[in-house]
C-alpha cells in the first residue's frame, strides 16, 4: 500500500489531480475491520476544478502508464493495488474531500474520508454490504452520532437515515 500511496500524492504534487481522499471499503478499514474488496477508491478533483467541468481521465490514465502502472478494466493497477480514481461528483462527496483526514500509512501521509462522510455516503448509495457498513460504523461507534446527523441533514438524507434505522436498528 506504502507505494500505491506515494504516487497518488506524487500525482497530486505533480499537479495531476487536485484534492483526494480514500473512500469506500478500504477507507472504512481504516476505522473498521478489514473486508474484502477488489481496489481501493480514490475520489478526486481536478486540479484547479470548475464545476461545470467534468473530470477527465485521461490525464490520470496517461501519468500512469507512463510510470509503468497497467489498466485492468476501470482500475489502475499502482504498484501491488488496482486503484479506481472517481469524481467527487455531488456536494456530499466535495466535503468529505475537504473534510478528509490524514493518516500515515508506512511512513506515508494519505487522505482518507471521515468516518461519518464514509457512512453517510454508503447509506447514500444503499445497497446491501453499504448498509452492513454503516452498521459496523455504528456498532463499533467509530463515528460521532451528532456529526453523522448534521451531515445526513445537511445533504437530504434524513428519510433514508430514517428508514435505515427503522428496519435495521429499531429505533
């Protein structure tokens, strides 16, 4: 992981992609157990990003293979990890980009999305294993209930969060 790390931040140094964070299942292994998945999510911004302008991949796409690193489907194999790079594409996923914590991983720093944007995405996303996640975020409480509330609020998630917690936690 320390190597697929440092050339994520050597493409955001190199000016390749803007901000990052890690998401999805290996974001979560950072407060949670490890699972099972096949790569590691890196949502990102275009550097010096409109809003009107959609993410290219092409500039990522041709960094990497120029540094050796192999395309497999929609995944970007970066020393031993397949990597999916996604837009941070609505307001939710922009501020857990901003709001993204930092841990050293091996000696390298990385971004990895709060805890509660984690849970707040994957009860956005509602699929099955998401909602398993978001259980384990709660069951371990690893996340701030009150911070988890202000986000789910303040990006319209309030019916699902309530709707979760009928069918799953019976409250």
């Amino acid at each position: 992981m320390k190597e697929t790390l440092a050339i994520i931040n050597r493409m955001q140094a190199d000016g390749v992609i803007g901000s990052y964070a890690i998401g999805g299942a290996v974001g979560a292994t950072f407060y949670l157990e490890p699972v099972a998945t096949l790569g590691v999510d890196v949502f990102v911004t275009s550097p010096g990003e409109s809003r009107s302008s959609p993410l290219s991949l092409a500039p990522i796409y041709s960094y990497l293979t120029g540094r050796g690193c192999k395309v497999k489907g929609e995944f970007v194999v970066i020393g031993e990890w397949p990597v999916q790079f996604l837009a941070a594409g609505d307001e939710l996923e922009r501020e857990a980009l901003a709001e993204a914590v930092e841990f050293d991983v091996e000696g390298v720093w990385t971004r990895v999305m709060s805890a509660e944007h984690l849970a707040a995405i994957a009860l956005k996303a509602g699929r099955p294993k998401d909602f398993t996640r978001v259980l384990q975020f709660l069951e371990l409480e690893t996340v701030d209930r009150d911070k988890l509330n202000r986000i789910l609020s303040k990006h319209g998630l309030s019916d699902k969060w309530d709707k979760f917690r009928q069918g799953y936690l019976h409250e």
